[in-house]
C-alpha cells in the first residue's frame, strides 16, 4: 500500500504509513510481490510524512536500512470480558485440558515446530491449533498430515466471538512458537484471559511478556519440547504466570494510552 504514497504527495497529501511487520519477508509472497513490497516500503521511508512501527528493532531496521526515524506506538488491548465456557464442549475440550495455539496458519508462525514437540510428549493435555489457512492451503494439509494419528491433536478452523473467548480463557498454556511477528494481537489477547504463555524469543514476541511467561530459542523443537514438559510438569509454575499475565498486560498496553499517542501523531 505505501508504493502509493509518492501519488498522495503529487496531490499535497499528508502521510502516515503504519507498518506492523516486514511483510515482503512472509513466506507466502512470490518473487513479484516480494518485491512490490520492499519497493513500497522504500517509498514509505522516502516520502511519507510519519511512520509508525510496532517495536524497537522495526524502529532500528529503519534506522540502518534507510536512516529513517519512525515514532514507536504499540497494539494495544482491553481486558476481556468474563468468558463463557460453555463452546469448549464443541470441540471435546474441558477447562486447563489443552495447550492452545490461535492465531492465522501461516508458515511463519512456526505451528510445525509445534505439533513435532508436541508429539514428543507423554500427557493427555490436547493440542488445539485454532485458526484458519490465509493463502496457504497447502502448509494447512502439512500440518493436518503431520498431525495425522495422533488424536489429541484438534483442529478447529476459523473461530470468532464466543468460541474464541472459550478458548482463550480455558486453556491451560498458550503457545507462539513464530520465526517472525510484528507485534503479535493474538499474544496480547492470550496473556488478557489470564494464560500462561509460550513463546519463541523473537524481540517482537520478548518485548511483549518481557518475564511474564516462557520462552524457547526459535525453530529449536527439542527446546520448546522441554519447555511444554516444564509447564505440564509444574503446574504451580503456570499458575503462577497466569496470575501475572492479565494485570500486566493490560496495564502495560492499554488501548487509552495508545490512542491519545495515535491522535497526538496525527494532529501534529
């Protein structure tokens, strides 16, 4: 989209690009589009009037890449409302019964890397992979072959609304295990409904739960194995990190703060 912006400033447009993450980077861009995108992402840094990234290290990528300055302003989230339970009997799930991953099933979210730790495992905690595929069928029949024969292992495709909540607030760890991530909305909603979290150490993930959860080094199955067993094996320890997740969280990215930022930017 901001391959536009020399069009906008042809016409005395003001322009403020907002960029969640690197996009030409993703895995499901061809060579074109790759392209396409880095060529607007030059075109962002060149001409638009404001940028607004997500994190320190988009701050300093565009710093090196295109000595460019861009002000930092981070998602946000609301406390949930209390969750009904009642939808997880939809899917066979029962409260703390489930490791849940939700999130679009993309190859950059790392859910491969999942499923083989995963299947390492000696529990009869389920795994639940709640998402649907975005341009990428074919990595959404990998998974589903990958998993194929183990029955604790459920795919629920697409959720919204009330299952969505279900499934946020009943499970017992939630698990982000990406290669790559702007800032992650679905980590946020995750530590809002009181989880535990598992995460790669991306500094776009880090940055977001900080010591309020666990991390495992990126695309290291046997690490992020060790670290689902430490969780399924010291239950007082999740317990724990779910008693910090909301309150701090909420408190450290609510959507008030964020919006006066955003205003602030866009009157200046």
């Amino acid at each position: 989209p901001a391959a536009m912006v020399p069009l906008a400033k042809c016409f005395g447009k003001k322009c403020v690009v907002t960029i969640h993450g690197l996009d030409w980077q993703r895995a499901k861009w061809g060579g074109f589009a790759t392209r396409f995108l880095r060529f607007g992402e030059r075109m962002a840094a060149k001409y638009a009037d404001e940028i607004i990234v997500l994190s320190a290290s988009m701050q300093q990528y565009f710093a090196d890449t295109y000595h460019r300055q861009t002000v930092r302003i981070e998602n946000g989230i609301d406390p949930p409302e209390t969750a009904d339970l009642s939808p997880l009997s939809h899917f066979g799930l029962e409260k703390d019964s489930y490791i849940l991953f939700l999130g679009r099933i993309v190859p950059e979210k790392g859910i491969h890397y999942l499923i083989d730790a995963y299947r390492t495992l000696q529990t009869d905690k389920k795994l639940v992979i709640a998402g649907g595929a975005s341009h990428s069928e074919e990595y959404f029949n990998q998974l589903k072959a990958k998993a194929a024969g183990d029955a604790r292992i459920v795919f629920t495709d697409f959720v919204q609304g009330a299952p969505l909540a279900a499934l946020y607030a009943g499970a017992y760890l939630y698990c982000l295990p990406s290669d790559l991530e702007g800032m992650p909305i679905s980590l946020l909603e995750a530590m809002s409904y009181g989880n535990c979290v598992i995460t790669s150490d991306i500094e776009e993930c880090y940055n977001v739960i900080h010591d309020n959860g666990i991390v495992f080094r990126k695309g290291d199955v046997d690490d992020l194995a060790q670290k689902l067993t430490y969780a399924i094996e010291h239950p007082n320890a999740v317990r724990m990190f779910k008693w910090l997740a909301a309150e701090y969280v909420c408190t450290r990215f609510p959507w008030d703060k964020i919006v006066v930022e955003t205003l602030k930017l866009y009157q200046k």
